[in-house]
C-alpha cells in the first residue's frame, strides 16, 4: 500500500491504538473501516510472513479487570486466519450473542490484495472493496460497493514512486481531489484539496526536524486561513511520544501521549480531549516480542475491556 496512507492527515484519521476497541462500534462507518484495513493490512502480512503464523485470536472480557481476570473465562472477541504467504484469509468478529460478522480477502496471482467482502452478523453480504494495481504492482484503484452506491479512489504516482494525486469518485459524480507535493529526500511538503470543479479547498503544509522528521501538519483554508494544526513529539529512538491537534484559535482540540519500554515497545497510549482523560491502553507482550495484551480504561481509569492474543503456527513456526 502506499505510504502515504499512514502518512499526513489520512495517519490522522483514526488511531491505530484505536481501532480494535471501536471497529464493532463503529463498523457501520465504512470509511473508519477502510482506513483500519489499509492501516492494518500492510504490517500485518509483513509480520506473519516471518513467523508462519497460520491463526491469530483475540479474546476479550468486557467486565473484569486484569487483576482479577481468570482468563480460561474470556469470550471470543476476533480470530484471523492466514495463509502459507502469512496473508489474510479471514477475519470473523464475534458478537455479545456469539454471532458472526467479518471480512474475506482474496488475492491476484501477484498475491497483491484484489477483493476483500464484508458480511454482517446474519451471514448477509454488506460491502466489497476491489483493487486494482499498474504494471509496477503500485495501488492505482480502490472501489467500495456500499448497497447500491458506488464509490472510487484513484492513485497516480511520480516517477520515483511517490504519490501524486488522489481522486475521489463516485457513481454520483466526482467528489474531490487531492494533490502532493514533495520536497527533498522524497519528504512530503504540501497536500492540496480541490472540488469537483477545481476550486481549491484546503492544504495541509508539513514541517520536519533535523532528523527529518514530521515535526507537524498545518491546515490552511482559502487565503491561508489557519484551520488547525497536529504537532509530533519524539523521543530518543525516534517513537513518537506526543502528538496534540491545535484549533485554528490555537486552542488544545486533543492530545495523545505514548510510553514504551527498553526494547521501544509501546506500553502506554492515552488520549486526551480539551485536557480531559478519555482513554487509556496498556499493552503486554510476550517473550518473542509479539502483542499479549491490551487493557483499555476510559474517563477517570474506568475499566473498560482487557484483549488477550493467542497465536497457532505452523511446524516450520513453532
């Protein structure tokens, strides 16, 4: 997938730390959920290709704490399949009555991804995304067949391989586009939103330190009106620790802050809106280093569900 995906303001669209505690919640928004699986898609393969991963579970209580939680006990919250190429096969997510809703992926002969359906708890075919790629195995077209509408992103690419523009479309007619601009070393600099008939929207205009690191994203409505800001805050491995999205009245909209330990494995996640606690994840893992855990806590540390993975192998993985 392109990098710019977990890049700029897309990177803001929804937190990774996020996502599998509001995925159900939010699954009837099929763009949070297109964004959770171009997010996702990516590290995952790269991940089980390495370890021959062939399933991966998550369990979930929604009631006891970690502390107190016999975890033989835990209800099944997610399980993944994957196939000898450590891809995808199928996600099957499960309800509080046990029903079943997931995705199923399917790959062109380059194993690039090609169709990935989403059925609902009665089994019943809800949405389908289809990609299509250039010669280059560059991501050139992505379309979501939501009921009856149809909608359609379409990438073009620079001759180093960066992104070009973005075009988004629909069986209603053109919605917009948006344009990239780079700098130096391939850095991203500006991104240029315009409607249907061209007329300019708004751009987003990045900063980088001396590390060339995004040092924040400046939104700027027409005539360079400031609409926000999201400043990055780094630590002595390069992890981003602070991330806070600033209001056009350079005003605190929200915060998010991140911990990790020695071996720069995140620990800690919390979110701050207008300076108030809403969500705090712990994370643990195990002696390989994989994800063990996620404990997830809402305003005033109040308990909310704790998510424990389990992962099968194969012989050649175990």
């Amino acid at each position: 997938m392109p990098a710019f995906i977990a890049g700029t303001h897309h990177y803001d669209f929804i937190s990774c730390d996020e996502v599998l505690i509001d995925i159900i919640v939010l699954k009837s928004f099929y763009y949070i959920l297109t964004a959770f699986i171009l997010l996702g898609f990516g590290e995952q393969v790269s991940l089980c290709a390495q370890s021959s991963l062939v399933k991966q579970e998550i369990l979930i209580s929604r009631a006891i704490p970690p502390a107190e939680l016999d975890t033989t006990k835990l209800l099944p919250f997610c399980t993944t399949l994957y196939n000898e190429q450590g891809q995808k096969l199928e996600e099957v997510f499960y309800s509080t009555e046990n029903k079943q809703s997931g995705h199923i992926y399917t790959y062109n002969e380059q194993g690039k991804l090609a169709f990935l359906s989403w059925y609902d708890e009665n089994g019943q075919w809800m949405l389908e995304w289809q990609y299509r790629y250039n010669e280059a195995g560059q991501l050139i077209e992505e379309s979501q067949l939501v009921a009856n509408l149809s909608y359609c992103t379409s990438y073009t690419y620079n001759e180093d391989g960066t992104t070009a523009a973005i075009i988004y479309d629909s069986d209603q007619g053109f919605l917009s586009s948006v344009e990239y601009v780079y700098g130096t070393a391939e850095q991203l600099l500006q991104e240029i939103s315009k409607d249907e008939d061209g007329i300019f929207i708004n751009e987003v205009v990045h900063a980088y330190d001396e590390q060339q690191r995004l040092l924040n994203s400046t939104t700027y409505a027409k005539e360079k009106q400031l609409r926000g800001m999201l400043n990055y805050t780094y630590n002595s491995m390069d992890s981003l620790v602070n991330k806070k999205r600033i209001g056009s009245k350079d005003n605190l909209i929200q915060e998010e802050r991140f911990a990790f330990n020695d071996q720069g494995q995140k620990t800690d996640y919390w979110k701050f809106i207008e300076g108030s606690l809403r969500q705090h994840l712990t994370y643990t893992y195990y002696n390989n280093g994989k994800l063990r855990s996620i404990s997830t806590y809402g305003p005033k540390e109040r308990f909310i569900s704790y998510q424990l993975y389990k992962y099968t192998y194969d012989s050649a993985g175990e």
